[in-house]
C-alpha cells in the first residue's frame, strides 16, 4: 500500500509550481499525494490531514514564513492528537533557518534547489516506502 503523503501550500503564498512538481514527483513515485491547493489556513492543512490519514505532510513555503507556519502546523498536529504525523518544509529557506525548523519538529527540511530524487528517497525513508532509483 503506498504512503500517503499531504503537500500543503500554508498562508498566503500564491505560487505552487514547486509543490505541484513535488507532488508529482512523489505521484510518479509511487505515493499517494493529496494537495491542498494555494492559500490554505494551518487548521485547514491539519484537518486534512487528520481525515486523509497521511502519514506525512510537506509544507511548501516561499513567502518568508516558514518558522512560523511550520510550528504552527506541528502544534496543531500535536493538539489534535495526530503528533506521528511527520511534517516535512522545503521552500525559500535560508540555511540558517534549518536548526530551528528541525527544533520546531520538522523532521526533514527541503531549501530551494534540493534534488527531487533525493527529496523523494527520503520522504521514502520517512514513510517506510521503498522507492525507485
């Protein structure tokens, strides 16, 4: 059974062309990928989330935010008792950011520029799915 995986776009952040090929990505590889769209508040992605039984959401973030919305969603995850599912961020971030995503509870963290095939073999090792390659 493939994993499923959330790509959520949080905040207001209009360009997803990088979550679309991310999902992609992860579609061609063989997991199940729910994407939420552009615009989509944090209890939005988590209730999502939550229904859909993924077992891992990546958050694709470009507008600065990073810090804020991905502790937020980790939070929210928490609260609602769904704190097994892995959050993963990838986006414009800057590598300074990265110990304090990873504090937060991020458990893999995606800067721009990162490879999709390294990308998805560690969402693979993240959710237990062998992939490709």
């Amino acid at each position: 059974m493939p994993a499923r995986v959330l790509i959520a776009k949080p905040g207001l952040d209009g360009h997803d062309r990088g979550a679309k090929i991310v999902a992609r990505a992860l579609r061609d590889a063989r997991f199940e990928v729910i994407f939420t769209g552009i615009r989509k508040r944090v209890g939005e992605i988590v209730a999502t989330a939550v229904q859909e039984d993924v077992a891992l959401v990546g958050l694709s973030i470009l507008s600065g935010a990073h810090l804020s919305l991905t502790t937020q969603v980790i939070e929210q995850l928490r609260a609602a008792g769904a704190g097994d599912i892995a959050v993963v961020v990838g986006g414009t971030i800057p590598r300074e950011d990265v110990p304090r995503l990873r504090e937060a509870g991020a458990v893999a963290v995606f800067p721009t520029g990162t490879a999709l095939d390294v990308l998805v073999a560690e969402i693979g090792r993240l959710t237990g799915q062998e992939t490709a390659g």
